[in-house]
C-alpha cells in the first residue's frame, strides 16, 4: 500500500473513532471576545490584570489567579505565560486586537497552549488562563461584551472550572 493510501486509512479511522471532531489534539484554547470599547482601553486592562496577578498572593485562596507574566505588550499584541501553581506547568497566552467601528469596538483573538508537549486534556484550564484575566480585569461586564469558543477550540472547555483552574 502506498504511503498516501495508508495516511487515507488512518485518517478515516481517526474520523470513524470521532476523535478529529472532540477537539484539539494538544491542551490549548481559543477564544475571540467582542468589545463595545476601543482596543486601547482592552489592552490597558489586560496588561494592568497580568502585571497585577505577576505574584503567588492569588494563589492562595485556591484556583490559579496567580503567577502570570508579561512577556512583551503594544497596542495590537499582548504575549504573557501563566505557571501552574501545583506542578508548574507553562502555558503561551497571546492577545491580537483589532479596532474596528471608527476604534470605538474591539476584537479579541486569544490564545492559550500548553508548553507541556504531551499535555492533551487540561480540565479548562487554557479556557480559564484566557478567561480569568477577562473577568479579572472587568472586561466582562463592559459595554458590547461577547465570546466566542466552543471545545473544538478549547480543550474541555464545557468542563472548565476558572474558581479552581
């Protein structure tokens, strides 16, 4: 059998086992947030919640709201790492904004990955590294505020617990 017969195979048994439809294959998180603010005020918050939750303080009541850092900020990209606080575990969080509207509105396209290369099922947690810094900073009660994900996009995000993860 030729090499693209045998990647048909395992493809269409991978869809048979309905794996390729349960979501990603790595622990990760997408998410895109709406705002009926402008971007500069999203990032303002945003940057002001990680640097506020940079210590383990936030930990100490439970959940993870703790140990999150900065890597590098503009107006359009925020790049930040959140740290586990039992186990250690590193994840990438990225924010892309976009203004549009006359910059009154802003899109969020966010992203959270597990560092860790095995890690496949997080509890939510990707969800929730992403979420708690949008609730954190307020961003959820603003003007025009909407998310968009599901748990093809979020690993186990219908199971995310964010007052623990």
């Amino acid at each position: 059998m030729r090499l693209a017969g045998r990647l048909l195979a395992v493809a269409l048994t991978l869809a048979a086992l309905d794996v390729c439809s349960s979501g990603p294959f790595h622990a990760q998180c997408k998410v895109q947030w709406y705002f009926g603010i402008p971007c500069r005020a999203v990032n303002a918050a945003l940057v002001s919640q990680i640097k506020k939750w940079e210590t383990r303080a936030g930990c100490a009541m439970g959940g993870q709201r703790c140990l999150y850092k900065l890597q590098s900020a503009s107006l359009h990209f925020i790049s930040a790492k959140h740290t586990t606080p039992f186990g250690g575990y590193v994840d990438d969080i990225n924010f892309r904004l976009t203004s549009y509207l006359f910059f009154t509105w802003c899109h969020v396209a966010a992203m959270s990955v597990s560092e860790t290369w095995y890690a496949i099922k997080d509890h939510g947690t990707n969800y929730c590294n992403l979420y708690n810094l949008m609730e954190g900073s307020g961003l959820t009660e603003t003007r025009g505020y909407k998310e968009v994900t599901s748990n093809f996009l979020c690993t186990q995000r219908s199971s995310a617990n964010c007052t623990v993860y």
